[in-house]
RNA sequence: GGGUCGUUAGCUCAGCUGGUCAGAGCGUCUGGUUUACACCCAGAAGGUCGGGGGUUCGAGCCCCUCACGACCCACCA
C-alpha cells in the first residue's frame, strides 16, 4: 500500500465525532516538542524571513488588540515559511521601564528609595495587589536593588502567563531566541549602542528646559506626551507701567490661565505689529503682588488676536515661553520645583510685599498655589472681574495624571532630525527611509512622515527613574568637588552591561565615588524605547560577538515590522532612527500596520472592557481558530470591531473543516499521484465536473497566492472561504452518490470524485493552514505525514492539469441548476429527499452542455426521475413542467 | 488650523487600475431532523452605494464641495 497517498490505518484515525476542544493544547505540545517553528542558523539570508515582532509589555494582562495584532502577523509568517522561507520568528520582551515599576508597586506595595541599603531577606508586604494605584503612603520604601529584584520578579511571572496565551494563540513564535529588553544581553546593547552614538557625536548631553512630570519625577520625551482637554479659564490681571505718559493708560492687562505663574513673569510680549502695543515696545512694567519689573518686548510669535493680544511670558508656562526666552534672551526664573511645589527661594523679588507674597506660596502645589494667587490678586484688585471659564488642551505624559511642567535639567539626547532640518540633513534622510519603507497599508507612510516634520527636538533619552537600563557613564570630579559633566568617563565594550552606581571607572577605586578628584555615576536609566528601539539588533543578536557570519548577518535588515499604527511616532520611528545611526540601514523592508480594536459602539476599547474580556477567555470560548479568523478578516491597518459574531463564524468553518474533511475521507482512498505534486493521481480524474472543480480551484490558489505576496490575508481568506463552502454545500452533494458508487459512471466515476476529493481537500487544507491553524493541522494529521504547516504552499498548474483544459463555469451551471431544482421543493414545502417524477430543465446553449456532461449527478442530487434538458430563450437556468413525486415516510431518527 | 482614513442592505464588511459592481456573512422571514456537520441544509425579503455638483458614451469606483465619524499633528498666553 505504499503507492496510495493515504496510510493503510487512516480510516482508523479520523475520529467519530472530530471536535475542536482541546486542539491547541494538543498541537501546540507536538510543534513544540517537534521545534516545528525552530530558526534553522544553518542558511543564508535569501532563505530567510525575518520578523522584528513587537515585545509586548510585560506589565499586566495581554489585551483582545494583542491577539488581533499577533494573529494578522502570524498567518504572514505562515505563508512565508509555507513558502519555502527560514523564519526568523521570535518573541521578545518588553519588561523595563515605568509600567513595569508602576505595576510592581501596586502589586507589592512598595515604593523606590534609592538612598536606602540593600536588604536582602526583604519580603514584600503583599503578593497580588489590584491594578488600581494604592496611595503612596501604604507603600513600604526599599532599595533601588530590592525594587529592581521585584520588578524582576513580577515580569518573569507575567511573561509565563503571557507566552501560555501566545502559544494557545497558536503563534509560530520561535521561543528559542526570546530575549528580555531588560536582561543582560540587551543592557548590554543598548549601552553599547549608546557609548557608539555618544563617540560619533549623535548622543549629547544638554542643560534645558524640558517637558516635566511631577508625579513620577522624570523628564518626558516628545512621543510620551498628548493633549487632554482641561478645564481652565482666562484671568485679566493688570500690570502697571513704570514710566507711563502723561496721556497713557497707567495699566497693563494681560489675560493668562496660569495666573499662578505670576512670580515667574520674566517679560510681557505683543506682536511687533500690534498698533495697541506699540508704545510700551522697550519700556517696562511691574508685576502685580510681586513687584517685579519686567520688559515689554515684541515678538511675531504673539498673537494679536488671542486673549489680550499681550502676553505674560514666565519660565516657564508652555512652549512658546521657551522660544520667548531662549529669543528674546530672558532670564530663567523657576517657581516650581521637580516635585511640582514650589520652591522655597525667589531671589528677583526684592521688595518686602512681593517676598510676603511669595512666602505664602512656598511648598503649595501648582493647583493650590493658583488658587492662592487668585484670591491674593482679588484682594489687591489687580484681577479685573471673573475669571472667564475656558476648556483648553495642556500637555500629559501619557502614563500621568498631573499637567507636565518645564523644569530646567540636564538631560541626554540622540539625535533624531528633529533639530537638523538642514536640505539633505539627518530629518530628510529619516524621512526618506520612510518612503524606503513598503507600508501595508501604503498611507501609514504619512503618518510617519508627518510625525518626523513635526519633531520640535532631538529624542530625550534620560530618565529620572530606577527600573531600567542605566547609562553606561560617571563623570570626573574637580578638585573642588564640582561635577564635570564635560568629562564623561566610559566603560569598555567588553566590560558591558554595567552598572554606573555599583561598577567603578577604569582608573578609579570605589573610594573615589562622590568625592573631589573622583567620580559621579550618572544617576538615569535611559528611556525604555531606547532599548526597545534596538529590538532588530536584539532579536538578531547584532551584540553576540560573532559579527562576521553569525546570525545578525543572516537576519538582518529584517524582512517585516508588524505593529499598531499608534506606536508608528515611537516605536517605529525610534527603531528607523537606530538603524540608520548604528548600520546605516533601513531596519526592514515591510510594515505591516493593524487597526485597533473598537467597542461594538465605534469607541476605543476601554481598559476596563479590555480585561473583563480575557483573550484567554475569548480563546476557550470560541476556539483559537475562531478568534484568529476574526482576526484574519480584518485588513490591515483598519480599526476593527470587536465581534464575537465573527470569531463564532470562525469557529464554525474550522468546525466545518473537520467535519467535511471526515466526509469526504470517508468515500475510500484514490491512487497515489505518480508525480507527487497532488495528493491523488491526477489521471483518474476523468470525469467534467471534477475537474471543472480542480479548473477553479486553481484559481482560487492563484488568487490567494497574490493576496498573500501583498501580505494580504483577509483578501486571500476571502477567496478561499467561499471557495470552500460552496464545494461542501454543492460539490461534495453533487458527486456523494458517484463517490460511493452509486451512479451509471460506475468505478471509473468513482475513482473520479475521490481522487477530485482528495486533491481538492488537501489544497484548501493548505490553503486555510496560515488561519485556521489547529483544525486544518487536525485533519492533515488523520491522513497525511508531517505538518501542514510545513507543507509547500500550493500551486495552481498542477491543478489546471488535472482539469485538462474543462471550462470552470461547468461547476457553476450545475450549482445553479441544482438551487432551481431545490427551490421546486422549498416552494412546495416537501423534504429535499422527495423525488422529482420529471422535469425540464431550459438553459442558455453554453450551460446545456455542462448539465448534460453532469447529468447524471444532478439527477442524482435532485432525486430526478426523468430529466428533459432544453436550450432556453434567457439567460438564466429555470424548471418547468415539474412533477413531484410522494415526500418519503419519515423514518425513527434513532433506530436501534 | 494642518494631515490621514472612513461613511455601501438592520449589523459587520468585500467591491483591486471606471463598463454583469449592486455583493458576502450575520440577523430576519419561510421551509427541511438529506446517517459529515442542527456547531446543519435549502429558499426568500432587504440598499436611489452619506448629501450636492462635475468629468465621461458609462461612476460606490475619478475631480470639486459639504456633512458626519475616527485617528495623528499644531506655539495650549
């Protein structure tokens, strides 16, 4: 029996009743245990497809978009291996950074104090704390060390569960190269290139104003912050002029909604052409309650028409007072402080009232100082009337719940373009690479370019927090004991990761740190997308040692980026940026960008929705071929619903599949195909509606193989799906008599429809493999050797071989004259098993030919006991002149 | 204010370079227990393709404009 495609036992290995329950655990046991899904390193990069996937978060539960994401670029991925591809497919990660510390501290009630000692037989308080923030007061205080070890703690535990639901998924994740964005390797990376961009002048340090936020104590990069609409409201407040004419106004009104800034007021502003203004342009002006005199300067920033046309500048309210004063070269007055009090000394108010003043604001938030002030200019009369009510934008990090605030620190930065927006300058070359790009879909790529144009700044690297990748640096101490930043002491590559708070300079002993003629270490960590930021050069071991021939070179510039479109500003602009300074390279080819995931109202998926619907629970539920089909008929970069109606959609065609699999398995085995390319010899296909059947299914795998080259695989599910439905509900009904032997065209008729059968199966089987991926593996396991999802992935000229040159349409009119037949029945209201006495069929000349090739299988479907086969006038196929025989006897269903 | 995407049957969406393009599934309704599947099958009803202009022999498909929705960006006094 070795010459028949199918096993001498098959028969015995398709279950009685095929069910999905339990599929993916049992599938997911064999491909691991098999390494089905291994990176084989023995290969070169043209073999190679290579995927850079985001590390997901490790902080918390995984969400229904993960699952979306995830799928869409795993069925990629299975049509590339499918194909013949090597595929670099692994899994990272994301475990530094703030929400890792922020879920820490609410799991085991503590809280970070880097001035504490290490203890190590510390136990948290608690095991399991909610997500909820629990009041800072309640948090025990513990070393920097101890906090790391329990961050550490925490992500291993949340990755465990994290992979278990990936693996459900059925991702075909290689989980041989995992990496952790926090583990050593990776520290080690991201210092090394670091200390690379700071030699070759693209990582500096610079003193500034920067965006501020006070909860958390750090500084903010650009791409952290977004607009929330606040509350606020316009007050006037006069200031008077020092040396007014005899004939002008005494007063100057400004409106502000900052009014708390008052004491910070370095100069008032107007537009050069404000004809209201232009008198006061180089004199002065005292500021209420305070006392202190400030310039009237002119600038075209300012805006004649927005509040009075005349502006209070201070150090600093927003952006715009930034240019003010970096322009118009004020003086740096700050009120507010890191932990956003404000602060205790205020030396430019010199006279006794402006300094009482200002006493009353030491240590007040800003909320409670600008309610101070407000009922201290009221008392004054300095505020002109009500505070007119507004609602306006103000800037957030995006993980905070407290306004940003500008503070004046020294910070890291990598360039980016966004301070080089020279012709042909570091921002035109990043922009390029974005049209370098393939994005799917193509008009993500404004997305990105308009990200890049509107860089203010270069990327702020640094950040005041504790459970990350530190910077790899000291600085000297003079002799005086002041800290020399311009004299960075570095590490040696070898000598990475390091630590600077623990790690001592070469030349130095641990005696020397924090004392004059010694060193300081640098107290940051960088930026979590810092290091995320090099996940091709993590993923693909750019840092291992082996540089010439080893795996970097084999899979990097990676093939395909898949991603959220709401991380295109950070993640994928970030790790462009990387690339084109460490290798000069575009870090892929391809972008694949998905939607989100909405409420069935159009809403972004609230948080709390998010974690009442567990994609774990969604998987059991529906299956995880249900989900991934939800998944696989959303296109790429569309926000999409979330449907449970389609994910039960999904779980009934991977139902469907089983069950017709079983069926149409179960008419006996066809001969082996001699030239191995089909799963049943081709020659015994004689029969017209077969191999019209094989005519159109090759193109069906033309058409899906064009979808998926796009990446396209909810065009290529569209084609298929239909496809497969129509051969269970007309196909398979068709030919089920003439399979079993039951028809005029005897063994050869027969031996037809399995062979048609069998190759038909086994292509969609392959097919629906990159979605479907446990029930199609299911069946291909009941009949065929290995895994289908390491078959070949079918083609469509063996297929049109096998339908020597039959029109594909012929599958078409008997379908369509098989429903005419059907409806005689429907419209009668008797059982579709009732048999038709005689009756005539009228078709146009082209379809009479196809029903008389399968005549004898409609009558058969049909119960037809004379057939008349007439041209007709129209174009459609019609009955007439039916006559219905008696409805059978009903039988027992259960007999026996 | 700038940019991007979207608006097609009750719902979720296909309709690729303009010419069987008015479709699918779900839902609804009417029927059928056809021993692969009731996690099934058959049949039917449902839309002037957001509004208004224009180009064309011909427009969901191209152009203009308006409306609505979503997202991103913007110097937010």
């Amino acid at each position: 029996m070795t010459d028949t495609a199918s096993r001498p036992d098959a028969q015995t290995s398709i279950p009685d009743r095929p069910s999905l329950e339990g599929l993916e655990e049992k599938w997911d046991g064999v491909w691991s245990e098999q390494q089905l899904y291994a990176f084989d390193e023995d290969t070169t990069r043209d073999q190679v497809f290579s995927v850079d996937t985001p590390p997901p978060t490790a902080s918390g539960s995984l969400h229904i978009g993960h699952v979306f994401g995830y799928s869409q670029a795993d069925m990629i991925v299975r049509y590339q291996r499918m194909r013949g591809k090597n595929c670099f497919y692994p899994l990272g990660w994301d475990d530094n950074g703030l929400p890792t510390e922020r879920r820490a501290q609410n799991y085991y009630g503590v809280r970070c104090d880097p001035s504490l000692p290490y203890d190590p037989d510390f136990t948290p308080p608690q095991e399991g704390g909610s997500n909820k923030s629990s009041k800072a007061a309640n948090q025990v205080p513990i070393s920097r060390r101890n906090f790391i070890e329990l961050c550490e703690r925490l992500t291993t535990l949340d990755e465990k569960s994290f992979e278990e639901v990936f693996r459900t998924l059925g991702l075909s994740v290689d989980w041989n190269h995992s990496y952790q964005t926090i583990d050593a390797r990776s520290r080690a990376t991201s210092q090394r290139a670091f200390l690379e961009n700071l030699a070759a002048g693209q990582a500096y340090q610079s003193e500034a104003p920067t965006m501020w936020d006070v909860t958390y104590r750090t500084a903010v990069a650009q791409a952290e912050q977004e607009d929330r609409e606040r509350d606020g409201a316009y007050h006037r407040i006069g200031f008077t002029r020092t040396n007014a004419a005899e004939n002008a106004e005494s007063t100057v009104y400004i409106e502000t909604t900052r009014p708390e800034l008052l004491p910070a007021c370095v100069a008032l502003v107007a537009h050069p052409d404000d004809e209201r203004y232009q008198d006061l342009f180089g004199t002065t002006v005292t500021s209420p309650l305070f006392g202190v005199e400030v310039p009237v300067k002119a600038h075209p920033l300012a805006q004649a028409d927005k509040g009075a046309g005349i502006a209070m500048i201070c150090t600093f309210g927003d952006s715009t007072d930034v240019v003010w004063w970096r322009e118009l070269e004020l003086p740096t007055r700050s009120v507010i402080g890191r932990d956003g009090r404000f602060l205790p000394e205020a030396p430019w108010i010199t006279t006794p009232e402006g300094q009482a003043a200002y006493a009353e604001l030491v240590g007040l938030t800003v909320f409670s100082a600008q309610k101070r002030v407000v009922e201290m200019v009221k008392e004054s009369g300095d505020l002109v009337g009500e505070p007119t009510k507004i609602s306006h934008p103000v800037k957030f990090y995006e993980n905070g719940d407290k306004p940003l605030e500008f503070v004046t620190s020294r910070q890291w930065y990598l360039t980016n373009g966004g301070r080089d927006s020279s012709e042909g300058g570091l921002r035109d070359e990043l922009i390029s690479r974005g049209q370098e790009l393939t994005w799917h879909p193509a008009y993500m790529e404004s997305r990105y370019r308009n990200w890049v144009e509107g860089l203010a700044g270069d990327w702020l690297i640094s950040r005041q927090r504790f459970y990350g990748v530190p910077f790899p640096v000291w600085y000297a101490v003079g002799e005086d004991g002041e800290t020399d930043y311009d004299t960075v002491l570095t590490p040696a590559v070898e000598d990475l990761p390091i630590d600077p708070t623990i790690d001592v300079p070469a030349g130095y002993s641990e005696a020397q740190r924090n004392q004059p003629g010694g060193f300081v270490a640098d107290p940051d960590i960088l930026d979590t997308w810092a290091t995320s930021s090099l996940s091709p050069q993590l993923a693909g071991g750019w840092n291992s040692g082996a540089e010439s021939g080893g795996l970097f070179e084999k899979v990097y510039p990676m093939d395909l980026r898949p991603q959220g479109h709401d991380i295109i500003r950070t993640w994928l602009f970030s790790t462009i940026v990387r690339s084109h300074l460490q290798q000069d390279a575009l870090p892929w080819k391809h972008a694949s960008i998905n939607g989100w995931i909405l409420d069935p109202d159009r809403k972004k998926m609230s948080k709390s929705k998010g974690n009442v619907v567990t994609p774990i629970g969604l998987l059991h539920q529906h299956g995880s071929d249900g989900v991934r089909y939800w998944a696989g008929r959303a296109r790429q970069g569309v926000d999409t619903a979330f449907d449970e109606g389609q994910m039960k959609i999904g779980r009934r065609l991977a139902i469907k599949i089983l069950n017709a699999s079983k069926f149409a398995l179960g008419f006996g085995e066809a001969p082996a195909d001699p030239a191995g390319r089909l799963a049943a010899d081709p020659a015994v296909v004689t029969d017209p509606l077969d191999r019209a059947l094989l005519a159109q299914l090759a193109t069906v795998v033309e058409q899906a193989t064009a979808a998926f080259e796009e990446m396209d695989y909810a065009r290529s599910l569209e084609v298929v799906e239909p496809f497969f439905w129509a051969f269970c509900d007309d196909y398979i009904e068709l030919v089920k008599e003439r399979a079993h032997g039951n028809s005029p065209a005897g063994e050869a008729g027969a031996a037809s429809a399995r062979a048609a059968l069998a190759i038909a199966l086994e292509v969609q089987l392959r097919l629906f493999a990159p979605v479907v991926v446990f029930a199609t593996e299911e069946v291909w396991s009941w009949w065929r050797d290995g895994s289908v999802h390491t078959q070949p992935w079918p083609e469509a000229a063996p297929l049109r071989e096998a339908a020597q040159g039959q029109d594909a349409a012929l599958v078409d009119s008997v379908a369509q004259a098989a429903i005419v037949v059907r409806r005689l029945k429907s419209d009668a209201k008797v059982s579709q098993k009732t048999p038709v006495l005689s009756v005539t069929v009228e078709a146009p000349g082209s379809a009479l030919a196809h029903l008389e090739a399968a005549a004898a299988d409609l009558t058969a479907l049909g119960r037809i006991e004379a057939l008349e086969l007439v041209a007709g006038e129209g174009e459609e196929i019609r009955t007439r002149d039916a006559v219905l025989g008696e409805p059978p006897v009903k039988q027992p269903r259960n007999k026996g």
